[in-house]
C-alpha cells in the first residue's frame, strides 16, 4: 500500500500519452505471452485450452481500446461560466479536468482471472492511479504472468503491485486498509460484506446473477437452442452471464427442449488440456453446490432431460425441465453446467419471475416482434437485456451493470475510466 501510494503521485504527473504508450506496450507484451499464461488457466481453473486463449487475446485488445479511450476522455476537461447562474456577472471561470483516485484495490473472480483483473488495470492505469491487485486463489498464477507482462512493458516499480493469499486471510486487511481509495470487484456475494465494511470509498461491484432467457413462440427456436447451450454451458456455466434460467412459452416448450437436448449430447464432457466443452467446475465445494441444487430439484419433481452424472468436479450438462418456483434453482445461481427450465404461459409471468429474483445482471429475450422485445426489456429489472441473444459483458467497450444484489456501479472501458476518476476544479476570479 505505502509503495502504491508513492508511486502513484509520480505516475499522476506522467504525460497522459506516455501512460498511454505503455499501456500499448503491456498489450502486445501480454498477447506475445499468449501460449504460457493461457496454459496456467488451463491448468489452475480449467479453462478450455482455446477459450483461455482467447481470454488472453481480448484481454489484451481490452488493454489497447482503453489507452486508446483514455487518452480522448481523459484529455478534455470543461470550462464553466458563471453568468449562466442567476444573480452572477461573468467573473467566474471553473476549470474543471478528471484526476486520478490514488489507489485501486482490483480484486478479479476465478473464471476470468486475467480479463477481469486486466478491465480494472487497464482503466485505473490510463487514470493515473496506483494499483493493488488481489487475484483469485485459483488463477493467481495466471495473474502473476499478467502482471509480469506489464512490468516487462515497463511500469515504474511500485505502481502495480500484486497480493496473492485466500480472500479470506487478507481479504478484509484490503479491503479495509486505510490506504486504498477505491475498489473494484467481481466475485460472489462476499462483495456485499465488502460494500459494507469498506470505508467512504468509490466501490464498482459485479456480483454474479439468475440471467433469465425469456422465449416468446414467434422466436427462431433453432437461434434460442443454440443460444441456450451456448449462454447456458459455455465454461460449464461458470460465466455470472452465463443463462440460468429459461422462462419459456408451454405452446414452444417441447420443441425447445428438444432442440437443446440434441445439442447437449454433442457436448464433449473431459479435460480443458483437451479442450472439451464441459471441464471441472473450479472446487469440490462448488460441485457439492451444484449436486445439492440438482438433489432438491429432484425431490420436488423436476423432469431430468439428462441423467445427472458427476465424477469428482466434472459434472455433466444437465437440463432439468417442468422447474417450479419451490425448487432452489428456480431462484440460486449454480455457476455449473445444469440449466432449469420454467415453463410459462405468459410474458408476463416470465417478466414476473425475472423480476422476483434479487439478482439483475443481463437476461436475454427472443422473438421477431422487435416492439414487444423491447417492452420486456424496458419491464426487466437487470442491468442489460439482449434481444435474440444470450447474456454477454463484451464486446468490452459495452456498459456493463448489474442491479439489485448483482452490482453497484458500472463497468465497461469507458465507464470504468470515469469511475476512477474525480472531477477536479479550479476557479479564477475575476476582479
Ligand atoms: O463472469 C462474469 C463475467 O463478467 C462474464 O463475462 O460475459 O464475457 O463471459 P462474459
């Protein structure tokens, strides 16, 4: 923290394109390291070898549009006059520019421990501001490889600082420290003991969400299948984006459940060094979850589509049909490859049990009407909807919020750059 805090007021005074340049540097430094950091994803949370790759790939992209946005954002400031308030003459000139925080604490998740420790780096960097970095338990030495690619890129010592250890040994020393003057964090419902145990900090949380898939009967039901599969098991479901509950229309059900479960057979089940589709959820304890979700599921009559089938952490891809509002997975996020699906008879009731639950992240919605698709979009209370597509953060530039219990504030290059910055003025007077 002392070593932030130091180095932090002589990276405020580095010229904005410099910080810039460097960032550029750190990007193309992070995606020569491509093969070596996605290997340690592949092997520390069992990422699939090709999308740990492209983890890598866009964190780096993410790093280049963030020197590139903040240069343009960070170079205007406002300049004010009084005589547009009642009562003033013309003698006042605010001044106004963005200043950096000081020190960003960024603690990123486990499912992207890169990508989401770079979209908290990138933006607090180009700020000016000094980071302390908490990477995951799992992905820490991912992490650490990043980190070292932007030393290598050449970052005064002190500025980027990383602290490996379990959230919950140093997690509240951080997060409670003195010296940190903002926190950006993605992770489980620890964010909000965070939120509050922090001090009068800015905070940027992302903390998970019950993204629901909303299908009306006019949709392209071969879009929404393919869509459910990818939204629903794409890293086997550990994605806070990742569909977890589709809300869909009696008269299509059948047909729907149908067409996933022809696509989930094909579904290759094993290793990520092999890069199958379904891998390992990343602990026993989140299997066990998982396994307890799908159980009272069971006992309350849920239809299995699949046999439930689990060999240490791999469990295989589960839809479960005919869920009902009683059954824990209705409403709790099983961050595995296991989807429910509601059957409804109106839009209405689907908006309903969207809304009921205290999650709000993204949801998504299919059908050609494009009027009625944004009616349901206006009616959901979640941060994003999609319309004919599965919930997703990217592209990276997007905003990025989640409502209720799943978040404060919002993400997205341009948004976090604002949000670790301060509105500095300065008024001349004139006699
Ligand atoms: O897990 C949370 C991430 O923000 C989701 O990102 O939509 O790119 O998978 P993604």
């Amino acid at each position: 923290m002392e070593t932030a805090k130091v180095a932090q007021k002589a990276w405020a005074r580095t010229p904005l394109w410099k910080r810039a340049e460097l960032l550029h540097k750190a990007a193309a430094i992070l995606k020569e390291h491509k093969a070596p950091i996605a290997e340690c994803l592949v092997k520390e949370i069992a990422k699939p070898a090709k999308d740990a790759i492209s983890e890598v790939v866009r964190s780096g992209d993410l790093v280049s549009y963030t020197a590139e946005e903040g240069v343009r954002i960070l170079g205007e400031g406002k300049l004010l006059v009084s005589d547009s308030f009642p009562g003033n003459e013309r003698n006042k000139y605010c001044l106004s520019s963005k200043v950096p925080l000081g020190v960003v604490l960024a603690i990123p998740p486990f499912n992207y421990p890169v990508n989401l420790a770079v979209s908290k780096i990138g933006p607090a960097l180009i700020a000016g501001n000094a980071l302390v970095l908490k990477p995951p338990t799992q992905g820490a030495v991912a992490a650490l490889h990043m980190v070292h690619c932007f030393h290598l890129a050449g970052f005064p010592k002190g500025l980027i600082n990383c602290v490996t250890g379990k959230g919950s040994e140093i997690g509240d020393f951080l997060t409670m420290h003195p010296g940190v003057n903002c926190i950006s964090f993605t992770g489980g419902d620890t964010g909000i003991a965070i939120s509050k145990k922090a001090g009068m900090v800015p905070l940027q949380m992302e903390l998970g969400g019950k993204d629901a898939c909303i299908v009306l009967e006019d949709a392209d039901l071969d879009l929404v299948a393919a869509n459910i599969v990818k939204g629903g098991f794409s890293y086997s479901g550990q994605r806070c984006t990742a569909v977890k509950v589709v809300l869909i229309m009696e008269s299509v059900a059948d047909i729907v459940v149908e067409k996933v479960k022809a696509k989930l057979a094909k579904l290759t089940v094993g290793p990520p060094e092999a890069d199958s589709d379904i891998t390992p959820v990343v602990t026993e304890s989140s299997a066990n979850f998982i396994e307890g979700l799908v159980m009272d599921a069971k006992e309350k009559g849920a239809t299995f589509c699949q046999e439930y089938r689990r060999e240490g952490n791999l469990i295989w891809p589960l839809l479960l049909d005919h869920v009902r509002p009683d059954m824990r997975i209705a409403w709790e996020e099983p961050f595995g490859p296991v989807l429910p699906v509601i059957r409804i008879n109106s839009v209405e009731e689907g908006i309903h049990h969207c809304n009921a639950s205290n999650f709000g992240l993204q949801g998504c919605v299919f059908t050609k009407d494009i009027n009625k698709a944004i009616m349901i979009s206006d009616a959901m209370e979640t941060g994003t909807v999609q319309i004919n597509s599965a919930p997703a953060r990217g592209p990276d530039h997007f905003p990025f919020q989640g409502l209720k219990d799943s978040g404060i504030g919002s993400q997205g290059i341009t948004n976090s750059i604002n949000m670790m910055t301060k509105v500095k003025s300065t008024v001349i007077n004139l006699p």
